[in-house]
C-alpha cells in the first residue's frame, strides 16, 4: 500500500464517521457493558440512572444515598439519545428516566421491564392527571398527542400492547412533568401576547424561535396553525400525510420570510437566545424562564388562550435488570415519590407525580406560590438557596389547576413518524 | 527466495496497520453499507433488503423537477458551504504557510509561531463556537461597535445565524489544516531554486507563480482533502452557527439517527461517502500525490 491511498482512504473514513459515528459506535457499543451478577450481600447498592440532565440533580442523589443507601450513578443523554441507548444497549442501564411519548418506541423493543403497582406504595395518590386524564377536582384534561393515561398499563408482564383500562403493569412511573408555552421578553415586545399566532407575527421577523426536536416542534406549530384558524386538527400529536404537508407548508414560508432567528435544541441554547435577545419570542421551558429572569432579564412564561403543550416524563426499569438490584430499584421510585424530591422539582417549576407527599415537604408560602398561583409572602427561593421571586409575585399561569387544567396536548411520536422526518429535512432545506 | 523473504516482511510491517484498517475501518464500513438496504419501523431495523432509504432520500428528484427535491438542494447547500471555505481556507493557509517558510528565518520561531496555529484548538469544538454569540450577536461586540462608529444604525441581522457566520467558523476552525500540509512542503523546496530564479531575472511574482505553488501542490491537495472531507461530514458547526436553519448532508444524516431510522441514516452516509470520494478522486486525478510525494 502506497502512503498516499492510505492517506486517501484514511480521510474519507473521516468523512465517514462524522457522519455514521452514532450508528457504528451504537453498533460496537451494544453489548459490550453488562450487568455484572451481584453475588455478595455486602455489595453496595448501586443504580445506574439513564436519563436528560434536566431531572439528574446532585441534590437528589446526595439525598436518596442518605435515606435510602442506595448510590444513583447518572448517566446523562439527550432526549433522542436516551431513546437510541434503550433499544440498542439495554444492559447500559438499571432505571430509565424518560417520557411518555418515547414508549410508542420503547415497549414495542420489549427492553423495558413492567412494574408492579402493588409494589409501589404511593401509586394509588398518583394524581388523576396521569391515571384518569382528568384533574384533582375532576376536570377533563386535553388528550390530543401520546397523552400519559393512554400508554400508562400493559396487558401483561411481558406484553407490548397498551391497555386501555388499569392494569397491575404499569409501563413508566410518573415523576415529573409540566405544561409548555411560548417565553416571551414583555421588555422588548411592550405589548401583551396572548395567542400561538403571535410566533409568526412578523412584527417579530427575525426575532422567533421554535425547539429544532421536529416531533416536538411540529406540534408547536400546529398550534400556531390551528390559533390562526387555517385549519383544526383531529389530533394535533398524530397528524395525517396532508396535515404534515399543511403544516410544514406554513411552516416554510414563515422561515423563507426570515421569521425565525435559529431553532435550539438544549435548555442551554433556548436560555443564551432569549436573554442575549436574540429571541423574542420562542417555544420555551419552565425552568429555563426563570434562569433568565434570575440573570435580571425580564422573561415571562406567557399563558396563551388556546393553551399548552404539555409533557410527562416517569421511571421504568431495563429488563435486564432483576434480583437485589429489582428491589432497590423499586426502592429507589418509592423514595422519589415519598416528598422530598417532589416539593425539590416543584421548586424548580415542574410538577410532581404525588402531589401530597410534596406538599408536606414544602412550606405553606412556596406550595401557596408555586402550586395555588398565589401571591408570595416570602422571597421564593430555588432548591439552592437563590432568590428566585421577590416577596409578592405571582406565578406565571396561575396554579396548578390553571395550567394543567389548559393542557391542550401532549408531545406525541405520530404513526406518520418516518414521514414527519422527511419533510423536516425538507424543511430545513427550503 | 530473499525476494520473497522481503515481501513477506514488508507485509508483516504493514500488518498492524492494516489490521486497525480493517477492524476499525472496513468492517464497519461494510456493516454500514448493508444496514442501508435494510427494512425499519418505529423502533427496529429490520433485517430485511429493502432499498427504502435510498428511495426515500431521493424522493420527489423526478417529480418535482423543474424544483430541486430535498436531497439535491441539501447538498447544492453543503457543496456551495464546502466551496467557500475550501477557497478562504486555501488563501489563508497559503499566506500563512508562505511566511512561516520563506519569511520566519529562524527554526524556533517557526515552530512557536505553527503551535500559535493550533490556538483554536485549545478549547473545545462546541466552546469555540458558542464564544462568536457575544461577538456577532444582534447586541454583540461588532454590531456595539459599528453602530457607536455611526457606521449602521440597525444591528446586522446577518452576522449571526447565517451562511455567513457558518462559513467564518470553519474557516477559523479548519485553516490550520492547510497550513500544515502547505508549510510541510513549501519547507523542503530547495531555497537554491528560488535564488536561480531570482538569479534568471524572474520577479517575485513570477518566482510564486512558476516555482513555489507547482512545487507547494501536493501541500495544497492533502490540505484540500481535509478541509473537504471535514466540511462536507459537518453538522455541529453549520448546525450552531447556522441556527439549525442551514441544510447540511450531515444533518440529514443526524435528524434520521435522532429518529431511530438507522437504515435511513446509513443511506444517506453512504450517499455522503460516494460524493466525497467522488470529489476527492477528482483532486487526486488532477494533482498526483502519489509520484510527487
């Protein structure tokens, strides 16, 4: 072999991982690290905690390895990636923190061990909102899109269909979820914003942005699209072939006027857009509102009339996980819903699954704050110790039944899946 | 028989590498290569010949004409990216290479000064990135700065987010891989062909034109091999400084993996490994590295 087709070739492979380095690493990689059998008693207990760095605080683990002994070694992802590493290597991981949607693509790979709802003892003060679809006080709440009550149970143990009615098998155990609107910068607009429509108003040319995850941002757009009246979906989260294309149409003449400024893809990103005022108005996460506002921007998590996008994300197990560690894995989701991590994720503007156990564990003003859309008496501070909100705000959208209560649907994997890709691809390329 | 015994060693000495080669290289290649004519659905790859992902990714390139279809449009995209910075990357290098060999007499010098070369470097891909926000930003520094010289009076929207600003990274990103190969062969021209020039009554110009760049360009071409290579494959770059606005063959590639449709994704790397080897035989054809090296 002469030096230079060596050279040569050892460049297009260069080419070449760049682009398939995911496939072939996921490739190699599947297999590779398994549980390894615990056979002494004395082992200490260990879980590893596949999940988005969103849910995986230090706070939480440093807490749980307190009261439980249980140590949670993180094992941090991307949405899609945590996805990917469930199907490909499911021996990476003992519990699995993910959302709702993912499991129309997660049970069917039959990694994902059912859990017992005997064996979790809050579950019954689980709020209705994932059992039911229906708030605490008995309000109906929007079922558009892969909404949690619909993929909650299993058949059986082992099965890979849904159940329609409860079951003992319950596919994710919920943990945390909230409902997602646009952030908008009221310094810059100096107008109130109360509709979808407003993200492609071109008063705001240049100045918008939606989350480049196309099963999430397609969704956002077909609440723009319904908002302006140009079409109403039957189910917003699984759309049909001329939905898609009706959509993404409005879609790409919205970007080919140069409405949207960039799409973000990480908490990070949509915070740096909003408070370098790059954005003005952009689809957009609790937590990421207020890290802005705790930078002293002006940012508000704006309540639209047409109402939001919501979004659940729970605890399931690998399959290949069984024995002790089944236990403490159990353990460890019992642990979570006990309190303490609830009222820490309340805190941070999400919502927790027990909604009483959080509530003895947060004082009267915070719950009264961040739960009843009441009035702050007290500064309210985030989990570590930073002043949030000043004594007499009030939350953006009200209390919970306020917000959940205006759920208009749920992130969703649609059947036309494939399709929805494609015309993303499409759409970026336009 | 010592014949024999000579071959027998070369290929022992090259055996290692080879077998790296192979491993690492071939073998996934191949596993690539067959996963694209496999069948998919949500969650699976189904091992089935399919040539779905290739019909896919070409959809609607007949149907739509006079219209580009998607595939087309996305690498006219990527190619024009690609062209510009081949081209900026060339003009840079070949002016830093330049000074660095004939300029920089001292050898210490030229090594302090290559290593400055690899600043970039020092931080992370995703770092360097994000640091141009701050800078070409609409309240970045460069927008601050002309509009308190009275230059504009609106920022400059197309700074940031933009073919522009996708097109200044990978320059800043890349350049130094054309410095190096540039520098490695401009060093080991013979400094004696230059003084018989200058001896011959040729002008600076005409030294450049008729020595230096025909003796510089197996330099030129293994710098143009990286810096094609590296650009075509990129996603990250043209998706943070464009906004993820701009269409990339490795976004198509990414957004297909984020989707699970792994057979898809490994489609279109093989569409993306045939066009780079297309355009790299082109260079190699032209320049032949292989005698002049």
């Amino acid at each position: 072999m002469t030096k230079s087709s060596k050279l040569g070739r050892s460049i297009s492979r260069r080419a070449m991982l760049k682009g398939t380095a995911g496939a072939v690493s996921l490739a190699a990689g599947s297999g590779m690290i398994t549980g390894f059998p615990y056979i002494h008693a004395a082992e200490p207990k260990v879980l590893r905690y596949l999940g988005t760095a969103v849910n995986e605080g230090d706070e939480i683990s440093k807490k749980c390895l307190e009261d439980t002994g249980i140590k949670i070694e993180y094992i941090t992802a991307t949405t899609d990636d945590v996805t990917k590493r469930v199907i490909t290597q499911p021996n990476s991981f003992d519990v699995l923190d993910t959302e709702y949607f993912s499991l129309r693509k997660l049970v069917p790979s039959g990694n994902i061990f059912a859990l017992d709802a005997k064996k979790i003892k809050e579950f019954g003060n689980i709020t209705p909102v994932f059992t039911k679809g229906q708030l605490p006080n008995g309000k109906k709440i929007g079922d558009q899109g892969t909404a949690p009550w619909k993929v909650l149970y299993l058949e059986g143990a082992n099965s890979k269909t849904f159940s329609k009615t409860p079951t003992e098998f319950v596919t994710l155990i919920p943990t945390v979820y909230n409902a997602d609107t646009l952030g908008i910068r009221p310094d810059l607009i100096k107008r109130p914003i109360s509709s979808w429509t407003e993200l492609l108003n071109p008063e705001f040319k240049g100045k918008a942005s939606i989350l480049n995850i196309p099963s999430i941002g397609i969704m956002d757009a077909a609440m723009v699209v319904e908002a302006s009246g140009q079409h109403t979906y039957a189910d917003k989260g699984n759309m049909t072939k001329p939905e898609i294309d009706l959509t993404m149409k409005i879609m790409t003449e919205a970007k080919k006027a140069g409405q949207f400024r960039a799409f973000w893809k990480d908490f990070n990103e949509s915070v740096n857009l909003m408070a370098s005022g790059e954005t003005v108005i952009q689809s957009m996460w609790s937590p990421a509102v207020t890290k802005v506002r705790s930078m002293g921007i002006p940012c508000t998590f704006q309540p639209l009339k047409e109402g939001y996008r919501s979004w659940a994300s729970g605890f399931c197990v690998s399959k290949a996980v069984s024995g002790p560690k089944l236990d403490w894995a159990y353990e460890f989701v019992n642990w979570y819903l006990s309190g303490w991590a609830g009222a820490y994720l309340n805190r941070q503007g999400y919502y927790s699954a027990v909604l009483s156990t959080a509530k003895a564990n947060m004082t009267a003003d915070e719950w009264g704050y961040w739960m009843e859309g009441k009035t702050a008496v007290n500064d309210i501070k985030a989990p570590d110790g930073t002043i949030l909100e000043k004594a007499g705000a009030k939350r953006d959208g009200g209390s919970y039944d306020d917000r959940m209560g205006a759920v208009a649907c749920w992130n969703a994997v649609m059947d036309e899946n494939d399709y929805m890709v494609r015309k993303w691809n499409e759409f970026i390329a336009a | 028989m010592t014949q024999d015994r000579k071959t027998f060693v070369a290929w022992l000495q090259a055996a290692p590498m080879m077998l790296v080669f192979a491993l690492f290289f071939l073998l996934p290649l191949l596993f690539v290569t067959i996963v694209s004519a496999w069948d998919y659905n949500e969650y699976e790859m189904i091992p089935a010949f399919s040539l779905r992902g290739y019909t896919d990714t070409f959809e609607g390139c007949i149907a739509d004409l006079p219209n580009l279809c998607t595939i087309l449009k996305t690498y006219l995209n990527t190619l024009k990216l690609c062209l510009l910075t081949w081209g900026l990357t060339l003009l840079i290098g070949f002016t830093v290479a330049y000074f660095l060999a004939f300029h920089v007499r001292s050898k210490t010098w030229q090594i302090v000064l290559t290593l400055l070369c690899t600043i970039p470097f020092w931080t992370s891909n995703v770092i360097r990135m994000i640091a141009w926000i701050p800078l070409l930003g609409r309240n970045g520094l460069v927008n601050r700065g002309l509009e308190g010289a009275g230059l504009i009076k609106q920022p400059l929207e197309w700074l940031l987010f933009s073919e522009f600003s996708v097109v200044l990274a990978l320059v800043h990103l890349f350049t130094f891989f054309m410095v190096v190969p540039i520098f490695n062969s401009m060093i080991r021209i013979d400094k004696r062909l230059i003084e018989a020039a200058y001896d011959a009554g040729a002008s600076g110009w005409q030294t450049l034109v008729n020595v230096i760049i025909p003796l510089t360009k197996p330099g030129i071409v293994i710098g143009s091999i990286f810096v094609i290579t590296i650009v075509m494959g990129d996603f990250v770059t043209i998706g943070v400084m464009g906004g993820q606005q701009i269409a990339s063959a490795g976004k198509i590639i990414e957004s297909r993996l984020n989707a699970l449709q792994f057979p898809a994704a490994a489609a279109n790397a093989v569409i993306l490994l045939g066009v780079t080897i297309l355009i790299i035989s082109a260079l190699t054809r032209i320049v032949d590295i292989r005698k002049e090296l």
